[in-house]
C-alpha cells in the first residue's frame, strides 16, 4: 500500500457520526479529514445527508404539488451526487491498490464493493442519529422512548456487523484472498440522451 494511506471502516462509522451531529448543529459546519479516502467517504455521507432531508420536505402535510415537483427535481440532483460519490470511493481504495498490484486477479470476487458498504454505513448514521433524537423526544406518546430504544439497538447491530464485514474484506484484498470490481451505477433518469421523458419533450 502507499505510505500514508489508511483505511478503517471503525474510523469512517466515527467520522459519519461526527459529521451528522456537526451538520445538524450547523449544515454549514467544516468537518475535517485525515486522508483522500476519507475526504470521498465525508462529501458521499453529505449527499445522503441531503437527501435525508430534502425527502423530509415532501413529506411535509403541507406541501404543495408545487413544493413536491421542486423537491423530486432536488432529489434527482443530490441522488446522482451520491451515486457518482459512492463509485469514486471505489475509485480512489482501487487506484490505491494498484500501486501493489492488489486487487488479485485471481482472488474470490466479493459481490459488493467497499463504496457500496460504505453508503450503507452512512445511512445507518443518519438512521441511528434520528432514532436518538426520537428516544429524547419530550412529550413523545406512551411506549414511543421504548420503541425507539429497540430500533436503535437493531440500527446499532446492523452498523457493528456491516463495519467488521468491510474492514475483513479490506484485510482480504490486502492478502489478496479477496477482490472487488467498481460497479458503475449507470444510472439514466438524468441523461437527457437515455431518458425518454426527457429526449422526447425536447423534440
């Protein structure tokens, strides 16, 4: 590996976390990283961030079919960021490799690949982080606390489990006894050029 590069899926479940309480305290606020990989894993995590939150605009009781069209067109933006995000954390742990002629050719393909574990993780933060606000919910309904309580010890089950699969398949493509592909997304809704809703208006 180069000199310098770390990878820990421990210390991306610690900067998700770190991340969501500064941005829910402040959207503004600069979260600071170590390396690359982990510059990647914050700028993906803000775009579910985003998401996160702009999906909770349309769900408003209020919301007009005007406010509604406004937030798909916003969701559509922030969910390709996301996607482009999560294959460039992909991009920068394979560009990594290559320097040791790692990922083995010859290893066992694992069928998912660390970008998109790492975008799993990320919404486990931002699951985890509601569900504890809703168990500190003054005034909540009777048995709302407990059931909450519940959620977030499955939430926290889920995320302990996924964090110690990522970082063994990383200590398996190290040893070479593993490998994983970049998946490309190739997602169309937003290609003027593949999506027919929109080709089709522009004629």
């Amino acid at each position: 590996m180069p000199e310098g590069f770390h990878f820990s899926a421990v210390e991306i479940v610690a900067l998700h976390d770190r991340a969501t309480r500064l941005w829910h305290d402040d959207a503004f606020n600069v979260v600071s990283t170590p390396h690359r990989i982990y510059d990647t894993v914050l700028a993906q995590h803000r775009a579910n961030f985003d998401l996160w939150h702009t999906e909770d605009r349309a769900r408003t009781p209020h919301a007009t079919d005007h406010d509604i069209a406004q937030v798909k067109r916003a969701i559509d933006d922030i969910n390709q960021r996301r996607n482009d995000l999560t294959e460039q954390c992909d991009v920068v742990l394979f560009e990594s490799l290559c320097h040791s002629n790692l990922p083995n050719p010859e290893a066992e393909l694992h069928s998912e690949s660390p970008g998109l574990m790492i975008d799993r993780l990320s919404i486990l933060a931002l699951k985890i982080f509601h569900t504890e606000e809703e168990i500190d919910r003054p005034n909540a309904p009777a048995g709302h606390t407990e059931r909450n309580r519940n959620r977030l010890a499955l939430l926290e089950e889920q995320r302990n489990d996924l964090l110690a699969c990522l970082d063994q398949l990383w200590r398996e493509v190290l040893e070479g006894k593993r490998r994983f592909k970049i998946y490309r997304q190739l997602k169309m809704y937003n290609d003027p050029t593949l999506n027919p809703a929109i080709y089709r208006a522009e004629k």
